[in-house]
C-alpha cells in the first residue's frame, strides 16, 4: 500500500504500525513526533496505530544539541 511521509510518496507492506513504520526508518532509538492525517499520535499508541492506504504522515525528528 502507499502512504506519504514528509510529502513522498513511500510503499509499505499492509497492516503496519507506526512502531513497524518506525523501526523500518532506523528511526526507533529516535526521539520522533508523528502527525497521521491531521492529528498528532501519541508515543504510547504508535504500536496500535494502524497504517492505511493513503494516509499522510509528518514525521518529526528530535535533534539535541547545545
């Protein structure tokens, strides 16, 4: 199925989570924010989130620095 991440169009296997989408972007040990059509996706439900075709993400990527 395809979603869009960031404004690109990516293909992804069906019946992923974000906690798979995440973990497939070498983005698991990350600190990220995740907007799903709209609305923000708390941390504590990434695992239950369910993808679906078409759906547009933001992802957020926290950078620390001093």
């Amino acid at each position: 199925m395809n979603i869009t991440i960031n404004g690109e169009t990516k293909a992804v296997t069906a019946s992923i989570s974000l906690t798979d989408l995440i973990a497939s972007l070498d983005l698991t040990n990350h600190r990220v924010a995740i907007e799903r059509n709209g609305a923000i996706v708390p941390r504590s439900q990434h695992a239950q989130t369910q993808l679906s075709e078409g759906d547009a993400l933001e992802i957020v990527v926290a950078v620390g620095g001093g």
